[in-house]
C-alpha cells in the first residue's frame, strides 16, 4: 500500500516512526511537505505568506501520485490548515484520510465530525496504522482497530486505546530518510527521542492529556535502553551529515544511573554536541558536570514563571523558588547554554510577577528566553481552569476544538491586558543581551513601559543577535528552512509557463 504523509513547517519525528513501522510491514511511504513560510509559529505576515502558500499545489501532487492511504498529524495550531488540504484532495480523489497527533488525540469526536476525515487515531500511532493499513490493503472490515476513531457504513465507531508499549527497543529506529533526503539541512541537527511519557501533570502540557487517556494502560513513563539510543546515533552518523543531536524527551535527566550510563558510551561513540530538556528537580552540580562531560552545549527548562503561588495552583508545577535559584544559578558556571520557557498572560499573573520574574532571569542570565502567550489548548487542565475562571467562554473553548487560529488563545483570541505585558515580551528577549545592571535600571520605575510591542523586535532580532555569540543548536533550522525553500519558490512563481507541473519537493 502506498502511504502518503501530508506535514508542514517542521521535521516530525512522529510521522518518521510511524513511517519505518509502515515500511517493516511491507508498505510504501512518501512525504508531502509544504514549508509555511511566513505563516509559521515563528513570524506570520498575511501578504507575503499568501505568496508562498503551495497548499494548492501540494494537493495537485498528492492527487497526481495517487496514493492509497493519506495521514495526518496535527497540533491545534496547524489542524485547520491539515483539513483544508484534506478537503482540497477530497474534491478530486477520494483517498482514505487518517488524522493523529495530538490534537486529534485530544478531540477525537469532533475531528471525526468533518467529511474529509475518515479515521483519528489517538494515542501512539504504530500499531493502529499500521493494522488500519493492512486491513484496507485486504479490503477488509476496519472499523473496530483499537486505538482509531472510524466512520463506516454511515456510523461512527470509537474504539479504546490500545495498552501501551513498554518495550521501546523493538520500535524500530524512525525514518529520517523521509525529510532528510529531499531537506538536507534537517540533517544538521538530529531529533532522537530516548524516552516517552513524563514523571510530571503540568496543566497547559499535552501530557495532561495523553496521561489520562492511558489510564490503566500500562506505565506511563517509559525509556529505550542504553543500547539502543546509542545504535541509532550510530547509524545516524554512519548515514547521515549530523553535527549535533536533539534529545527530544519531555524531561532528559530523569533516570541518573540510566543518563550516566548513556554519558560514558555517548562520549566514546558519538562525541556530538547536544540540546536535551531538564527539570529543576533533577539538577545539581554533579549532573550539570556529567551533561557537559557528555557534550551538552543547550538545556531548556520550563521555568514559566516566578509566582510560586501561580506555578503551583494553576500550573501544577511544585517546585520552589528556592529550587528555581539553586538548580539555575550553577548552570552559568558551566559551557552549557541555559534556555529558560516563560509563559506570558497566565491567570492572575499581574504586572508585579512579571516584574519579579524578569529580575529572577536577570540574576540567572539565561542564553535565550523563550517568551510564549498561553494558550488554552483543548482538554489540557489549564483550560477548563480558565474557562471556570471567566477568562474563556464556552463558545472560545469551542472554537479551540475546532483548532481555530484566530481564538486559541486566552480570552478568545484577546489577550487580557495585552499592550501591558508585550513590553514584558520585549524585555525578556533582551535580558539574555543586557548587562544586569541595565535590565535592573530598567525595571525600576517602571521605566520598561515604553518598550514596542513588535513580536519582531522582541523575539526575532535579539535570538539573530545572540546567533552570532553564542550557537542555540536548533536556532539556524528555521533560517535553514527559508534560505532553502524561498529561491525554490520564486523560482517556481516567476516561470512563464501556466501549465508547469508542480514541484516535488
């Protein structure tokens, strides 16, 4: 069966599993990519995007190629652009369409609903795609595979999520060649995930979900062995240009005999510079020295705010200020560059916690503070607290659901108190930038309220100014992404012939 793949904007390294699961079982795979420049999570403007939109000629492809079977995954952001080209194929060839990720995940009932949708998949897709791909090969019944959402014969048909799988190591490695051989620059940086679960409940987190959608079907936290992750690294750098390596797990330094293990085997066999995600709880100096003895050089952790109060009630994150100072504070004697997450216009989060957060960053110096606005994605805790809340209304909570661009965010869209907290985003981009003294002469006073609100000069230029001191390893792959697709384009788009066939990459 020939297996089409339909993503935007970045590598999945979902659909890359479920891709070499497909291709042990004897099926064909394709990628269908369509880059969003220019409306992307990154920078969005509406003219010259509409420019660079190849939706229309992603469809053409896909109808040309003929494939069997279409998948999607998604996130809310992206779900209403996924059933727009759904839709757009559906009108000139009706293939069997299969939506996952974790949106559909989230609201299998409601994704089910649109006419270009035939199956949802929820929860870890492997083996559900899997059978559905061998069951429709056969033309047989599929409207009870454990695991899928399915319209059949007029009814719809929601079937449980299958136990989880607790041996990670018979996965078989993800199918990098699928972006990596039409998009060498994703080569740069390699996606590895080692893990997959979180020890954490974070409100606003998608584990939220997925945790209460496999409860009572296995440990939740899971990890591959020591092994294992090295054999696929390997392989990678056997095979494939790589220069760094992104551990992608939700928290990396859970397990320290496991991560210690690894750290001795990584540094003798891959000796790669790497980015991995932290948690305050499982750091202290001893393994801040292991992560840069194994070639750690970027550590993100969610800090999100400073309220201790906020972290705890809304974002059910319990760790101290105490801990916060005493885990981040060591890391800037080391070479690994801190990365600190700060979410703005939480509930109840007002101008003085702002204030008292943006000193907090100040005293840590992260390299890079990644500023976002909340947004209340569907079935996540945080949501419903804002909904009992009155921050969202029902009828905002609906169109979330919908995965409706304009009003995903708190208050439908409309930021509460908006124009006073972008001077906060604008500030957090350049604490990483100022000398203390600067950033504390301009917290005083209040002195910051005059700063613009441009997402452009807030969070684009200061992440280009500190490219050129210091190397974010993931920063130049959306730059990557532009300097490779914006001549492809243009090139496209200024032919003369009307009739040329659409490109194929």
């Amino acid at each position: 069966m020939k297996v089409a793949f339909i993503q935007a904007e970045t590598e999945s390294l979902g659909v890359e599993y479920l891709s070499a699961v497909l291709k042990e079982a004897g099926h064909t795979t394709g990628l269908y990519f369509e880059p969003r420049l220019f409306a992307d999570s990154h920078l969005i403007l509406g003219g010259v995007s509409r420019f660079f939109d190849l939706k229309e000629l992603l469809v053409e492809r896909i109808v040309r190629d003929a494939p069997d079977l279409l998948c999607f995954s998604v996130v809310t952001d992206n779900v209403r652009w996924a059933l727009d080209v759904a839709e757009g194929i559906r009108k000139k060839q009706n293939i069997f369409t299969v939506f996952g990720g974790i949106h559909a995940s989230s609201v299998p009932e409601r994704l089910i609903r649109n006419a270009q949708v035939d199956a949802v998949c929820t929860g870890e897709g492997e083996e559900p795609v899997v059978e559905l791909a061998e069951r429709l090969e056969r033309d047989r019944a599929y409207h009870d595979v454990a695991g899928l959402f399915v319209k059949h014969e007029g009814k719809i048909y929601s079937n449980p999520v299958r136990p989880l799988n607790q041996d990670l190591d018979t996965i078989p490695f993800p199918d990098k060649g699928l972006y990596y051989d039409p998009y060498p620059f994703y080569q740069n940086v390699y996606t590895i995930i080692a893990s997959r679960g979180c020890p954490y409940n974070c409100s606003y987190c998608n584990n939220n979900v997925i945790r209460r959608l496999y409860r009572g079907k296995g440990k939740y936290l899971r990890r591959r062995s020591v092994s294992n992750v090295v054999e696929e690294l390997k392989f990678a750098k056997e095979t494939w240009n790589i220069r760094a390596v992104d551990f992608h797990d939700d928290i990396f330094t859970v397990d320290r005999e496991w991560l210690r293990d690894l750290g001795s085997n990584y540094k003798k066999e891959i000796g790669l510079p790497f980015k991995c995600i932290a948690h305050v709880e499982y750091l202290d100096e001893d393994l801040l020295a292991l992560l840069e003895d194994m070639g750690c050089r970027n550590m993100q952790v969610g800090v999100q705010t400073y309220n201790e109060k906020i972290r705890k009630q809304v974002l059910n994150r319990h760790m101290t200020n105490e801990q916060l100072e005493k885990a981040l504070i060591p890391v800037q004697n080391t070479g690994i560059g801190l990365i600190a997450d700060h979410i703005l216009a939480l509930p109840h989060d007002d101008e003085q916690s702002q204030v008292e957060s943006a000193r907090f960053y100040n005293r840590i110096k992260p390299k890079v503070i990644y500023g976002f606005w909340l947004t209340c994605y569907p079935k996540t805790e945080i949501s419903q607290y804002c909904l009992e809340q009155g921050l969202i209304s029902r009828e905002d909570m609906e169109a979330m659901e919908e995965g409706n661009p304009k009003t995903i965010m708190t208050v439908g869209g409309k930021i509460k108190d908006r124009d006073r907290l972008l001077p906060f985003q604008f500030i957090l981009g350049y604490i990483p930038l100022l000398p203390r003294r600067l950033v504390f002469f301009l917290l005083d006073k209040r002195r910051y309220r005059f700063f613009p609100g441009s997402p452009f000069f807030a969070t684009v230029l200061p992440r280009l100014i500190k490219s050129f001191f210091w190397k974010d390893i993931r920063a130049k792959l959306n730059m990557n992404r532009y300097t490779f697709f914006i001549p492809r384009v243009l090139k496209f788009r200024l032919r003369k012939s009307k009739n040329a066939s659409p490109p194929s990459w």
